[in-house]
C-alpha cells in the first residue's frame, strides 16, 4: 500500500512529464513553424529580410538543422552526414536578393538612361532578349525615345542605332534599327483610307510569309517604324475588319513583328502579359526581369491604366497578384509604385 507522500510524489512526477510533454510539443511546433517561416522567407520573387532577420538571428542550431533538413529544395544531404546548400539555388537566391537594389537603383534613374541601360543590356544578351529593344522603342512618345538616343550617346559614345546594326546578325537587323531611330508624328489626325489601305497591305504580307520573312519586308517595316500610335491603331481595327480576327493571331510565328504591334496598339495588354508571366511561379530569371521594368518604367505613365487592364484580363488586381507572390523590401516597393495609378 501506498504512502501518502508515495502518491503526492507520482503525482509531482506525472505533472513535471506532462509540463515536459507539452514543452517539447511546442518546441517541435515552434521549429516547424520556423522552418515553414523560412522557407516562405527565402521563396518566391524578393527575399523577406525582415522575416529572415528575425528567424535566423534567433534560431537554435537544432533549429537551423531542422529547417536544412526539412527543405530538400534548398539543401542536400552529404555523403559525410551534413547538409549542404544546393549551388543552383545559392545562385538564385543572390539574384532574389539583388531584385530590390536593382529595382531601386532604376527607380532612381533619369528616365532616358533607364532606357538606354536597358536597350545596351538586351544588345549584350542577345536575341532572346530583342523583345525589350521593341518594347522601349514602341512605348515611348518620340521625345522619350529621343531622350534615351541622347544618353545612350553619353554612356556608350555610340549611337543605339550603330550598335543595333553591328550587334544584331539576324534578320531582325532592318526593323530593329528602323524603330530604334523612329520619331512619330503624335497629333490625333489618321487618314482612314490609308489606314485601311496599309491594313490590307499587312494582310497580304502576311498571307504571303513564305515568300518574304516579315521582319525583312520593306513595306511592313515602314508601316511599324513611321506611322503614328493613333494611324496603327486605326490600321489594327481595320485589320480585324478585313480578315476577321485580330492581326496578332496571324502574327504567331513572327515574335519581333508581334511585340511591336502589341506595343504600339495595345499597350495596357502587352505590359500585362508580362508581368503575369514574370508572376507565374515556375518563371525563369529572364522573365522574372520583366516585372522589374515594367512597374518601375510605367509607375509614373500608364499604370493607372494598366491596373485596370491586368483586372480585366486576370480577374485579380495587380497588387493583390503581387502581395501573394513577392517578398520583403522588394515587395513592398512594386506596392508602393502601383499605387501611384489609382
């Protein structure tokens, strides 16, 4: 038989178990919880500094250990029984880190070197990159793109016409310099029966690309290069009229070709195609670029527009896109320059 003290000790032992019981519950909770943490931290577009300041700077090394081990994305197990970083991942997460400064640094920027940095950077990266050429050249008003041939001139002391012609081989060479060294007329008058005229010039051109690449057809590429913004769209309606269906469904195969269009007709649309591409998770270090320069080339243009558009489009507002996929300091400015267009 029990002594009363027997029981009062049992009882003080069955208690000191369940305290212990319920603090390493917490504790594993508490470090799953962290890695979970970490994980979000370190995932995505940008980096949650704040989050990894606080998780890491605070963390146990069986915490560190725990978040090494529950994240194979990021680590591999040795074969001498220790952890290590995944090289590839190492490397893309220094260009997660670098997103913010490199967007803050263009922020920064005057506008006509924001433009010829980013022409110089897609000459050097070559045709993968051509689309961004067109982009900066096509969005643009005409003084704007002036702006960025000025400085281009003082960063490089050549002009981006010259470095066009000498650093691109393909056949996209004759279009490229013809819109780099576009300046439009931007009055509102269009003469309607040239633009019907000149829509069916395109559809004949295009009906006909077996014969002559359209990037290489004079015809096509003084359309794209000389008219107004206001003259091409009233070119783009009539298209549609003509053929029955929009001139960027026939333009599948002429990638170069289709980027000006859009660029020039439908603008709102094509910077919305971008940024959710770059939004999308699986999104490579190139597409992922875009959302960089568009919010922070647009910011003080078209992003009131462009909102509106990508709402459309997408059935989610921009920002709300943003909040669930971006991180940390770089977040937090793409939100604050999206802003400026409501």
């Amino acid at each position: 038989m029990y002594h009363e003290s027997d029981d009062l000790f049992s009882l003080k032992l069955h208690y000191c178990l369940q305290v212990l019981s319920s603090e390493l519950t917490h504790r594993k909770k508490k470090m799953a919880n962290g890695s979970e943490a970490l994980i979000k931290a370190f995932s995505g577009i940008g980096i949650d500094e704040k989050a990894i300041v606080s998780l890491l700077g605070e963390s146990h090394p069986e915490d560190r250990q725990n978040f090494r081990k529950g994240c194979r994305d990021f680590f591999i197990e040795d074969e001498r029984s220790f952890e290590r970083w995944d090289d590839h991942r190492v490397k893309l997460l220094k260009h997660e880190f670098m997103r913010f400064k490199n967007a803050a640094v263009l922020r920064a920027m005057h506008p006509w070197e924001r433009d010829a940095r980013l022409i110089k950077e897609a000459l050097i990266k070559g045709p993968q990159s051509y689309g961004v050429i067109v982009e900066v050249a096509c969005t643009r008003s005409s003084d704007e793109l002036l702006g960025a041939r000025k400085a281009y001139h003082s960063l490089f002391d050549h002009s981006i016409e010259e470095d066009v012609a000498s650093n691109v081989d393909s056949s996209e060479r004759k279009l490229l310099v013809a819109l780099v060294s576009a300046y439009r007329y931007e009055g509102p008058k269009v003469k309607d029966d040239t633009a019907k005229s000149e829509a069916k010039k395109l559809a004949h051109a295009i009906k006909n690309v077996d014969k002559k690449n359209l990037v290489e057809d004079e015809e096509v590429i003084s359309i794209l290069s000389t008219r107004s913004k206001p003259h091409l769209k009233a070119v783009y309606k009539h298209y549609k009229e003509i053929c029955g269906k929009n001139i960027d469904e026939d333009l599948t195969a002429d990638l170069i070709v289709l980027v000006a269009v859009h660029c020039l007709c439908i603008p709102q649309t094509y910077f919305c195609k971008i940024l959710d591409a770059s939004l999308t998770n699986n999104a490579d270090k190139k597409v992922k670029k875009g959302l960089t320069r568009v919010i922070v080339t647009q910011a003080d243009r078209n992003m009131k527009e462009i909102n509106e558009q990508y709402q459309k489009l997408y059935g989610v507002s921009l920002s709300q896109k943003i909040e669930v996929t971006a991180n940390g300091n770089y977040k937090d400015l793409l939100l604050t320059l999206i802003s400026r267009g409501k």
